[in-house]
C-alpha cells in the first residue's frame, strides 16, 4: 500500500528535481564562467598595475642616468649620484652561489625520499623538509645573526681562509656580516623549494624503467644515472629555476646578514648588498625625489629579473611535462638497455 501511495508522487517529485537543477545550471554556468573570467583578468590587472607604477616612480631616475646606472657603482644620496652596479653584482652572486650549493643538496634529498628512505620515514622527513619553508624570512635573518655569523667568524671563515686563501673568493680579513652568510641562508630558504619540485618530478618516473634497469644488472647509482636523472632532467633545471627567483627577490633575511655596504668585492668574507635589500633597507629613509626614483629603479631591475627567470622555469617545467608524457617505458627502457649494453 505504502509503495502505491508513493509510485503517483515520485514522478513529479523527479520532475521538480530536474527543474530544480536545470535553474541552478542556468544560473550556475554563466555565473562560474563569469567569476573565472574576473578572477584572471583581476590578476592580469594588478600584475600590469604593478609594473606600471614601478616604472612609473623610477621615471626620475631613469630619464636622469639613463643605461649608465646599471653599470654605475655608486650610492651617495648626498651628491645625488646612484647606480645599480654593486646591488646587481651582490643579487647575482648571493643567488648563483646558493643555488649551486641547494641544487646538488636538494637532489640528494629527492633522492633520498623517493630511493633509499623507509617507507615510515619518508613523510615525516618531506615534512620536516617542506617546513623549512614556512619559518618566517625574519627568523631566518635572527638566526643568521645570533647563530650562523659567531660560527663564520670563529670556525669556517678562518678554516676556508687558511687552506684556500690564494684564491680571491677566500681572501682578507673574516667578518660576521658579508656576502657568505648571505648565500647559507639563501641556500636555507631555496633547498626546501628545489628538493619538493624535484622530489615531486623522480615520482613521475615509471616503475618499470627502473625494475629494467635493476634486470639487467645495473645497481642502484647506475638505474639512478642511466634512468632517473636523464628521464627527470628538465624538471630539476625548472626547479632550479624556482628557487633561483625566490633567492633574487629576498630581502629582509639577507639585509640581517649581508652587511650593507656598497661596492664591488670578489671575497665573500666582504660586507656588499643586494638589490632587494638595497630598497627593504632604505626606502623608508629616502631624503629626496631622486634617492627614491633610484630604489624604484633597482626596483624595476628586480622585477625584469624576477619575471625573466620565472617565464623560464615555467617553460622547462611544462616542457619536462610534456617530454614525460609523450615519452614511453618503451622508449626509456630502449635508451636504458643501450647504456647498459655500451
């Protein structure tokens, strides 16, 4: 009885329902298109809002020293006479000397996660790596202060300066704050970046090239070697990538360290500066018009850079993308059985 009473109701209880649906999909549809649609073009204005009014205060100073300030290795407020030189020069071997320090370090942590770990003990240990990332610049900056620079003055500046002091990276009198504990904390703030991406890429590569590798005789370094660096290359130069554009834009952590000075010094034990810190540290001491066209000029620098390395990582990174997915396990075991062969 229960059933019949029900079976008159249900059919425009089901019709009701569609009717119900179809509004929310009429309304729905065009509402998510049109929110998506705000979204990006939300994010394409403020980018182009972003670069216009950088450009915009450095006009000054860009009509005013022209090229020549890229090459000018100079900042004196009192004379009116600003350059870019020795910040370039800082930001350029800070984040080029970290990131040859993360970039085998990071691998090897990759490595470790995704090879030789313990099942049990590959998250936490990813976790604890990721973490790095979270501790705030500021913290990093305190510790480099309290912590890292009395163990360069007092332990490896000397040891470095004593077996390698003929070579002018090594060279003159040790110092606290300088370029050198700037590129360790770089190094700390870029590994955490550099080992994820990577460790993310080593996943991809299929099961079976590597078992065919460990068939036909190949032991782990050399399934490592033969399989999973050549199959992952492209994704660590894009992760590499990726963590050279944070290390360009840091500044407050490095300002702690770094020792604000200008000028350009091959040793790393010397005081220098970046671009980033440059404007973090003076910007709000600007004394005139100029001065502050000038911070927006490094400013300007920075952001070209930032942009410039970060197109390129995107590009490598979708390149790897697609390179993994056209690739086959036949094609790579085919590579793989060659080298191994040879």
């Amino acid at each position: 009885m229960a059933r019949r009473a029900e079976s008159p109701a249900s059919p425009a209880l089901h019709s009701l329902s569609r009717a119900q649906r179809g509004l929310a999909d009429r309304l729905g549809e065009p509402g998510l298109r049109l929110l998506t649609w705000a979204a990006s073009a939300a994010g394409m204005a403020l980018i182009a809002l972003l670069v216009y009014k950088v450009f915009a205060q450095a006009g000054e100073s860009i009509s005013h020293f022209g090229l020549g300030f890229l090459t000018a290795n100079v900042w004196d407020p009192v004379s009116r006479r600003f350059g870019a030189a020795s910040f370039i020069y800082g930001t350029a071997i800070s984040s080029l000397l970290a990131l040859v320090i993360a970039g085998p370090l990071s691998i090897a942590i990759a490595l470790f996660l995704t090879e030789l770990a313990p099942r049990r003990a590959r998250r936490p240990v990813a976790t604890l790596v990721e973490l790095l990332a979270a501790i705030p610049s500021v913290v990093l900056g305190l510790w480099g202060i309290i912590v890292l620079a009395p163990f360069l003055v007092n332990t490896l500046e000397p040891a470095l300066h004593s077996a390698f002091g003929w070579i002018p990276l090594f060279e003159g009198s040790t110092s606290p704050f300088g370029l050198l504990p700037a590129i360790l904390i770089l190094t700390i703030m870029v590994v955490p970046i550099i080992a994820s991406v990577t460790r993310e890429v080593f996943e991809t590569v299929p099961g079976d090239l590597k078992e065919s590798a460990l068939a036909l005789g190949a032991t782990r370094w050399e399934m490592v070697r033969m399989v999973i660096l050549p199959y992952a290359k492209s994704g660590i130069v894009g992760a590499s990538i990726l963590g050279l554009g944070r290390a360009l834009g840091e500044a407050i952590a490095v300002t702690q360290v770094i020792g604000d000075a200008t000028g350009v010094h091959v040793s790393l034990f010397a005081p220098a500066d970046t671009l980033a810190s440059r404007v973090a540290s003076t910007y709000q001491g600007a004394t005139s018009t100029l001065e502050i066209s000038s911070l927006a000029y490094l400013s300007a620098i920075l952001l070209v850079l930032a942009l410039i390395v970060n197109v390129i990582a995107r590009l490598i990174v979708r390149r790897s993308t697609r390179r993994m997915r056209r690739v086959g396990p036949r094609a790579g075991l085919a590579v793989t059985t060659a080298e191994a062969d040879a």
